[in-house]
C-alpha cells in the first residue's frame, strides 16, 4: 500500500473532484507550510552536524548542473513535439527544472517508512536544484528565436525573487540552525518540529489534493500534448537523478529522493520567478501542469517507481 501520507493527499484529490465543501483555511495552509520548510531544512541541517566533507562540493556541484541540463532538454521537447511557444516553453523549463518541495517532503516520508540509508545532505539538493533551472531557462527564453527580455525584467531582481522566497530562506535558515545546534543541543525546539514532520506532512498534501482537483476543473482536453507531457516528463527525467546518484555513490536512499526532484516541477518558486521574468507566459498552465498531473503522479505512483529501478539499473 502507498505510505500513509499519500493517503491523504488521495482524499484530498478525490474530494475536490467531487465538489465536496471540504476546505483547509488559507492560513492554515500557510501555517503548514511554514512549518514543513522549517523542518525539513532542521532535518538536514541537524544530519549534516559534525559531517561536513569536502566531497561534499562536487556533489552539490553536479546536483545543480542537473538543474541546468533539465531545461535544454525540455525546451526543444516543448517547441518541437508539443508546438509550445517560446515564452511557454522556457516557462515550463523553469517549472520541471526546478524543484518541489512538496515532492521532496513525500519521498523523504517514503525513505523514512522503508528505513532506507540516506546520506544528511539531501535537503541541500532541494537549495542547489532551485535557480539553475530558472536561469538557464531565461537564458534560452531570450534566444528563442525573435523573442526578446521583457522590459523591466532586472536580473537583479530576478535573484532576488529566487533567493528570498520564503521556501529558499526557510530551507536555509533551517539548515543553518540545525547543523549548529546538531540533534542534541537543539533537541528542546527541533524535537516539535521533526516528531510532527509527518502529521503536518498530511495536512499539508490534504490541502495539495484539494488545490490539485481545483486545476484539473476542467480539465483542458485540446491540451493534451502538454498533459501527455506532464504524465511522461517525470519517469522521463527520474533517470537524469538516478544516473547521477548511483555514478556518486550515493545511499539507496538519496537516490531515490534525487530521482524524485529531477522528476519534480516546482509549484511554489518557479511561479514567483516567472511572473516577474516572463509576464507573458501562462502561469495557470504551468501550475496544472506541475500541480494538477505531475505532483499527483509522483506521489502516488512515481516514488515507488523511482526505487523500484534502483535495482533494475
């Protein structure tokens, strides 16, 4: 059976599609997220105390130039195969290059049940998969033929956006806290947070199942190229991570959850980035795209996926 926490995204997804009047409160959801950043960046900053390398470097390294090569895969994908246009295409770039930490959170939960080996600096793979994605892609948007930077658009504020999302500082800041303190010195404030990683977790995909039945009314059949492409981008892209992860020699675990991201589309920073870059793009489309079909199939399907080819690779 999928882990428990998948569940309750599952009711949340079938409530929606149903019309019940089931419903989160903004600010709980809010709360909730704050909450899930925070901790998972405490998580990892506490597994990185006292365990810092130098070979940590080149993994990072190689992590983001996975973020890179992401979206010069897609983008020819997207203008050749789905007839996409320039700004939608380098939308949808940044969107799969970058993260969800959503998705993260999940495999994490999934690693955790399985008692799977992980090594502490995974949570840094969610920081360093973030901006690559976004920059390369408006790289690519401003050489796509005619189209040209929007006007207005500062590459300074651009990192700006990228860097002070409250998803970025939250992840830090954590990571920064708990390595630190580590688990023991800080344990009277980070024990809260990681015993109820799991329970907010719930909630937290209880309202991602309501939002993700929310973008699939109606669903926009003359589409489907791009909904065929969220389905197969996902198993698709789970390869590059990995290839990546196992080519390091990394635990069965971080695998997996490399795997996850590079099958990943982020809902949250990429959209932050791409209204101020590209205000011409479709955010609404990206958001179904990543939040509507992709999110969904890696949580109920993909991560076992994921794991499963560890052994047939």
């Amino acid at each position: 059976m999928p882990d428990i926490v998948v569940m309750f995204f599952v009711l949340g997804l079938v409530a929606g599609l149903l019309k019940s009047d089931l419903s989160i409160p903004k600010a709980a959801y809010e709360t909730l997220s704050l909450l899930l950043m925070l901790t998972i960046g405490l998580k990892g900053g506490m597994a990185l105390h006292d365990s810092l390398e130098w070979a940590l470097v080149f993994e990072l390294l190689m992590v983001a130039a996975l973020g890179a090569i992401i979206p010069l895969i897609v983008i020819p994908v997207l203008t050749k195969l789905a007839k996409v246009d320039g700004a939608n295409a380098a939308s949808l770039a940044a969107h799969y290059g970058s993260v969800s930490a959503g998705t993260f959170a999940v495999a994490l939960a999934y690693v955790d049940t399985l008692n799977l080996p992980i090594d502490p600096e995974v949570t840094l793979y969610l920081v360093m998969l973030e901006l690559p994605a976004i920059l390369v892609a408006l790289t690519l948007y401003r050489k796509l033929g005619n189209n040209k930077p929007d006007t207005g658009v500062i590459q300074s504020e651009l990192w700006r956006e990228t860097f002070t999302n409250r998803g970025v500082v939250l992840l830090t800041g954590g990571v920064i806290i708990g390595f630190m303190y580590g688990p023991i010195q800080g344990a009277g404030v980070t024990e809260l947070f990681t015993s109820a990683f799991k329970a907010v977790l719930a909630l937290f995909l209880l309202e991602m199942g309501l939002t993700a039945a929310e973008t699939l009314s109606p669903v926009p059949w003359k589409k489907w190229r791009l909904l065929l492409f969220a389905l197969l981008a996902p198993p698709s892209l789970s390869l590059l991570g990995l290839s990546a992860g196992m080519a390091m020699g990394l635990a069965e675990g971080s695998v997996v959850v490399l795997a996850t991201l590079t099958a990943s589309a982020s809902y949250i920073a990429a959209p932050a980035a791409i209204r101020t870059a590209i205000p011409n793009a479709d955010i609404g489309l990206a958001m179904l795209m990543s939040l509507g079909i992709t999110f969904p199939f890696n949580a109920i399907v993909g991560i076992p996926l994921y794991h499963h080819l560890i052994s047939v690779f």
